[in-house]
C-alpha cells in the first residue's frame, strides 16, 4: 500500500525532498537537467501522488527546481550576480565572466525617424535624425535571461543592421568597429510585472516580477549613443552591491 510500510509516521515528503535536494546541491542534478516524472518519484518511493508533489512544491518554493507546464520538472539554473561596480559591464561580459555562453536571439531591428519623447530627448536627436531600433532575447547557455530594446543613433553606427549577428556583443562594434570612447552611463531600475509578451519572451511562470532597467550610453564627448531598455528575468537575476558607511 501507498506511503506505507517501514516509512509510517514518517514525514515522507521531506525525505524525498531531501535527496532530491542533495542530488542537485551535490551536482548528479545538473542545472537545466530534468527530473523524474511525478510518476516515475512515485514508482520510486512507493507513494501517493500527493506526497510527491509536496516535496516537488518544498524544492520550487526554496528554489532548486522550476516547474513547466507540459514540458516536466526542471533544476533551476543559478542566478546571475548583477552586481554594481566601479565600470560598466555588456551582458555578453557580464555572462563570459560568470562562465556562460552569451547569444542572442534577434527579435527585429528597425530605422526610425519618430520616436517618443522622452527618449528623443535622452538621445539629443536633430530633426529627422534616424535611430536603430534593435529588439533581441539575450540569452546565456541558450537560456532567455533578458528582453532588450536598443535605441541606436545611426549616425553613429551606419549599417549597423549589416554586422549583426546572435552572437553579436553591441559593445564589441562600438568600441572595435566604429572606435566610439564610451564614458559615462545613466541607468534606472524598477521591478515590474511582466506583462503576457514578456511572459512568453522569457519563458516566465505567471505574473512573475521583472527588473526593468532603463540607460543612456554617453561618449567621452557627453554625445548620447544609445537608449535602451532591458527586462531581467526576476527568476535568474540577484542584485548585489557592496558600499561604504561613509565616503
């Protein structure tokens, strides 16, 4: 019979939780890696459907696993340390230093003429000054990390359209292609909840929160190059800083 025999009384969950725990935390279960059906864990163990899915929802809630939808279980990847620092760092050197494979995957690119104005402003555009407008899911080791909307000046960049590519790293073409010195950036960040376009994008469970991050790129000329807007998947980012009491 179901959860019976020499594990009576017992909390059977939290066993199974935690040798599922110690498999990942010891490294059998590898970030990204799929578990045991639901079925499977209950040949396994000899129990209930209920118990299985109270150790599953323990591990989800203490973040080991995520779970989709039609798709199975799933070793949750480590989060990314976005963490503040003395200079300014691109996604592909934040992911290449954290040991991760950076691409992208390349949503649209567009010219435009008109844009809103609080960002035609930010970029300090002329009349009919024309804009890239570059939308791409940055990804790490394949997996959706961020929704990013760049704002390019043309001027700047000409037929920057021509040079990208998903693995394409902006700031490699900034500095290497068109030999911009880039100086300061200006940056706001806010959590959101991610709308059903951004769910999909990011392959996010439900109403999950965002962190949206707006920049303005200056060169060492204080000349706007860029605007952009980014949103982080909340799931697979931690923001971490370290500060002095006093300066």
């Amino acid at each position: 019979m179901e959860d019976g025999g020499f594990m009576s009384g017992d909390f059977i969950y939290n066993r199974i939780y935690s040798e599922l725990r110690q498999r990942i935390e010891r490294g059998e279960l590898l970030p990204g890696s799929r578990l045991e059906t639901e079925m499977e864990l209950r040949q396994l163990y000899g129990v209930s459907r209920e118990t299985v899915r109270r150790a599953l929802a323990m591990l989800e809630s203490d973040g080991y696993i995520v779970r989709k939808v039609s798709s199975g279980t799933f070793v949750r990847a480590q989060k990314t340390q976005y963490a503040a620092s003395s200079y300014h760092e691109s996604f592909t050197e934040q992911m290449r230093r954290q040991g991760k494979r950076p691409s992208s995957d390349i949503r649209s690119i567009e010219m435009l003429t008109e844009l809103p104005p609080q960002i035609a402003a930010a970029l300090q555009l002329h009349d009919e000054e024309r804009v890239y407008c570059l939308k791409r899911v940055r990804q790490a080791d394949g997996i959706p990390m961020a929704y990013e909307i760049a704002y390019i000046r043309q001027s700047l960049c000409p037929n920057l359209h021509t040079l990208l590519l998903d693995d394409t790293s902006l700031y490699c073409l900034y500095e290497d292609h068109y030999h911009l010195h880039m100086d300061t950036i200006e940056m706001k960040m806010e959590a959101i909840t991610a709308d059903s376009h951004l769910q999909k994008l990011l392959n996010l469970k439900g109403s999950m929160a965002v962190l949206k991050m707006t920049s303005v790129m200056h060169l060492s000329d204080s000349t706007p190059l860029y605007y952009v807007i980014c949103y982080h998947a909340g799931d697979k980012y931690e923001y971490t800083t370290t500060m002095p009491r006093y300066l």
